[in-house]
C-alpha cells in the first residue's frame, strides 16, 4: 500500500472514531458506556493519526506549512483550554485537505444517520429516557438525546450532508426531508431548524429548475464574500448593543429565548482575547445532571468560538468561508453554495454550525485554501518547465 493509501486510510479510521464517540455523547446513551475510560484515549489517537497522515503527506510549499501552522495552533488552543475533542476536530479538518470531500461527506451522513435512527429506536424501545423539556406552554421531546434541540438540529445537517453529497436534490428526497424535518418540528417544536430546512430544500429545488445551465457572475461571486463578516459583525453587534431593562431589547431578547442576555453577560464576564481562554459554558444538557448550576450557554456559533478560542480564529474562520463561498459561485456549485450560506445563518443561533458532528462543509474550508496537485500533475508541469510541448506531456502523463 502507497503511503497516500496509508494516510487516508488512517485519516478515514480516525475520522469514524472521532465521529462515533462525539456523536453518542449527545445522547444517553453515554450514560451506558464507559465514555470517561475510552473518550479521551481515542481522541489522542486521532491527533496522532492525523500527525501521521501530514508527515506521509510530505507536500511542503510555503502555503500549507502557512496553513499547517494555523492548524496546531488551534489544536494547542483547544487542548489548552481543556476541549481535546475540538483539537481533535481541528486537526480532522487539516488533515482532510486532499481527500474526496464527497467520499468524507459520505462517511459523516451515515455515522450521523446511523447514531440518530439508534437514538430514536433506543427511545421507541424503552431504553433510552425521552426527556421532555417544559418551557412555558412548550412541550418538547428529547427523543434520547440530551437536549430537546438536538434531533431537530440533526434534522437539518442530515439534510445539508445529503445534499452536499449527491450535489442535487430530487423531487422526493425534498419530500422526505421537508416531511422528517416536520415530524421533528412536531416533536421538538425546533422553529430555527424547520424555517432553515425549509429554505434549504425550496432554494436547492430553485437552483436545480430555475437556474440549471446559468453560470453566476463573478459580481455575484464577489457579492457573496462579506457574508461570513456580515454574520459575525451582526451577532457581536446585536448582543453588544442589548440592554436589559429597555422595552425594545427586551421584546427582542425573548423572541430569541435570552440568547442577547447570555451572550451580553457572556462578553461581560470573559471578554474577547486572540487566542482563546478556557470557559465551561454550562447548558441544559449538564441542568439534567446538575440542577443546582447556573445556565449561561451561548447559543451564537460566533461568539462562542470567538470568546473560547480567540479573535485570530474567527477572522481565520470568516477568512476561510469567504473564500469558499467565491469558489463555489465561481465553479458553478450552486447546491452547495446553499448548504453554505444556510449553515452561516443557523451559526447565528446555535453554535453547531461550527461542530464537525453536525456539519462536514467544515471539511470544505481548508480543501478550498490549499488545493492539492495530483502527482501525476506535478509530473506533466515538471515537463512542461523542461521545455517539453505540453502535447508530448499529456501523451506520456495519465491524468
């Protein structure tokens, strides 16, 4: 086996086992397991197939150790303040950059598709607790997961990886995507997840019927690029800005269920710094076991990366998704764009926009900035350098 099969090869298996111990902490079924005995031992096993994957890929251009460099800060960061899974997750997402996004989308869709259908089983079949979370006139059920929001938020990013991975979308699969996404609106009463999924299946549909065979201007390429900033100036504006006891603020404080209070209090407390700081943002899902600690969970994938891994993150971040939302209305992916600009908008009120367990257009961003040359390529502009006619190259070179 060629080492660039060794290295995926590594990558892939640590990619499944990172997944599946993320994904059933989000249920109870964590409270079956030794989580505590095997959680961290994988995680260190995926840093280290990750580092055995970059030395095998042995590309070393100014670009990527640029871009290598960034990862393992953000891997320190991570690991510094206590959050080993996200460095993890840090150096998944590096490490990814020159494997088929469509074969690594494929493998996230049916280990999310997998762990929900066990989780709602578990729970059909008495196993797992189906939680339901009282708020107010609001009744909602945690279906086996940990937090009532949870199955809603798979809901969607189900959706987004499918559709991610097939770049179209059908008539039925909408069908079944708007029906499901239903169903768990019914159950969970989740509003933000059924309106995006909503948007998401009848923008895909316009982008396949309507525009199909229309290329995007570069204008609108351009115009598409200030979106990430837009987002992140709004949340931290927004939650800046609000001030407790006017009417106003108020009003709009409680149609986001608090979220402007927590997130004022939030910058209040800890303050923005470049490289992150540790914070243990305490939410309903720890209330389940601990009623007696204070709730003050920032539901802003903006703010909470920026206040738990620093500034330089989130304008690398934004840097990142600017680039990749150029690309993608260049090159013409126009689906894709949608799953984009829809997990942007969703950052704004939760923050698993950012969590790779939820969403693999992650894996999009570093595959954008550092584009990998097949050896094969390398070869025939090595030739083409040489003074060869790019004919004779081509001949010689299997592409």
């Amino acid at each position: 086996m060629k080492e660039k099969q060794w290295g995926e090869t590594l990558y892939i298996t640590a990619l499944i086992a990172w997944l599946l111990v993320a994904l059933v902490k989000y249920t109870y079924f964590k409270d079956m397991l030794p989580m505590k005995l095997f959680s961290d031992p994988v995680m260190y096993g995926v840093l280290v197939c990750c580092l055995v994957k970059t030395v095998l890929d042995a590309d070393r251009t100014p670009r990527e150790l640029l871009f290598l460099g960034f990862a393992l800060l953000f891997v320190w960061i991570a690991y510094r303040t206590d959050k080993l899974q996200f460095a993890a997750m840090f150096a998944l997402i590096y490490s990814g950059r020159n494997i088929s996004f469509q074969k690594l989308c494929k493998i996230v869709f049916y280990i999310q598709l997998t762990v929900f259908l066990a989780t709602v089983f578990g729970m059909k079949a008495g196993i797992l607790e189906d939680v339901i979370w009282e708020e107010g006139m609001r009744h909602r059920h945690g279906l086996g997961f940990t937090h009532c929001m949870l199955a809603s938020h798979f809901g969607l990013f189900t959706a987004i990886a499918w559709i991610a991975m097939k770049k179209r979308l059908r008539e039925t699969e909408a069908v079944i995507i708007l029906v499901g996404n239903g169903i768990l609106y019914y159950l969970t009463d989740g509003r933000s997840d059924l309106i995006l999924s909503s948007l998401l299946v009848v923008c895909c549909l316009l982008c396949e019927r309507v525009c199909a065979g229309r290329k995007f201007p570069q204008w609108f390429a351009c115009a598409l690029t200030p979106v990430p900033w837009v987002c992140l100036c709004v949340s931290i504006g927004v939650t800046m800005a609000y001030r407790e006891g006017v009417p106003f603020w108020g009003k709009l404080n409680y149609a986001l269920n608090s979220r402007l209070q927590l997130g004022h209090d939030a910058i209040k407390q800890y303050g923005f710094t470049w490289f992150g700081q540790k914070i243990r943002f305490i939410g309903a899902s720890t209330l389940y076991y601990k009623p007696d600690a204070v709730y003050n969970y920032v539901d802003n994938a903006y703010l909470m990366q920026m206040l738990l891994y620093g500034t330089l993150f989130i304008l690398l971040y934004c840097i990142l998704v600017s680039r990749l939302l150029y690309r993608l209305a260049m090159q013409n992916e126009r689906l894709l764009l949608v799953c984009v600009l829809t997990s942007l908008v969703f950052g704004m009120v939760n923050p698993q926009s950012m969590y790779l367990t939820y969403n693999p257009l992650l894996l999009l961003l570093v595959q954008d900035i550092i584009p990998v040359e097949g050896t094969a390529v390398k070869r025939v502009r090595s030739d083409l350098l040489n003074g060869k006619k790019e004919e004779k190259a081509y001949e010689n070179v299997s592409l």
